[in-house]
C-alpha cells in the first residue's frame, strides 16, 4: 500500500511540473517563419516564462556592398525581466523602413504562443489544448 501511494505522489508531482512547464518554438536567424522556426518546439526551464521572438531586417551578417536585404528570424525562451529588456532595448531600432536596417522583439506568454511572428492573443495551438485539459483535471484534483 505504501508503494502505491509513492507512485501516486511521484506521478502528481510529475504531472503539475509538466503542466507548470512553458513550451516555445525556438530557432535562430532563420530566413523565413517555415521549417525549424515552426516545427522546433523546446520545453523552457524553470524561471522561463515567456516565449521571446525577434524579427531583423538587413543585409548578411558578413557585410557586402550591393548586399540584398532579407528577413532573419529567432525565437527562444526567456523570462519576463529579460524579455522586457531586450524589447525595450530594440524599440528605437523597430523601424520597419526598407531601406535601413532593423529589429523588432515581441514578448508572450502561453505554451506555443510564438508561432506566428507577431501575436495573435486567442490563438490556441491545437496539441495545447489536451495539455490543458490534463492540466486541469490533476489541478481539479488537487483541490
């Protein structure tokens, strides 16, 4: 009896840690919103709250006269201090004039939320919504 009840304390105490845990996608200078920007998805770690994602406009990284300009997207996890941060840091340089260089940073907070470039505040990703309901059957039965 005294083993079930382990198992149940462990199993409890697994799930309420997954379901605290935030979920982003995560690349990094990426040329586009497809492929590893939309199909990489890390769990953060404790003290990460919010998904960061930054969008830059410009030439290469290696300068070159004549260079084309392009899109270079990331996104990682972060907490909500740093990501205010880095935001804040990157309001003067969020432009979007074509002809200069640029970068913009958006913070948010919900499992998947990154997905698009900029937020959309009711998107719900599907795989999130049986997480969710997990989530709040066990916090049910805590209670």
């Amino acid at each position: 009896m005294h083993g079930w009840y382990s198992l149940v304390i462990l199993l409890i105490s697994f799930l309420v840690n997954y379901c605290a845990s935030l979920e982003c996608y995560v690349c990094d200078n990426q040329e586009d919103n497809k492929g590893k920007c939309v199909t990489t998805i890390l769990t953060c770690d404790p003290g990460e709250d919010v998904c960061l994602s930054e969008i830059k406009w410009g030439s290469t990284p290696y300068w070159q006269q004549g260079a084309l300009k392009q899109y270079y997207i990331s996104k990682r996890c972060a907490s909500k201090d740093k990501c205010e941060k880095y935001r804040s840091s990157n309001m003067a340089s969020c432009t979007h004039i074509w002809y200069e260089d640029w970068k913009c940073s958006e913070c948010c907070k919900g499992d998947r939320c990154n997905y698009y470039i900029i937020s959309v505040g009711s998107f719900v990703h599907k795989s999130s919504v049986g997480v969710l309901a997990g989530c709040l059957i066990v916090y049910k039965f805590l209670i």
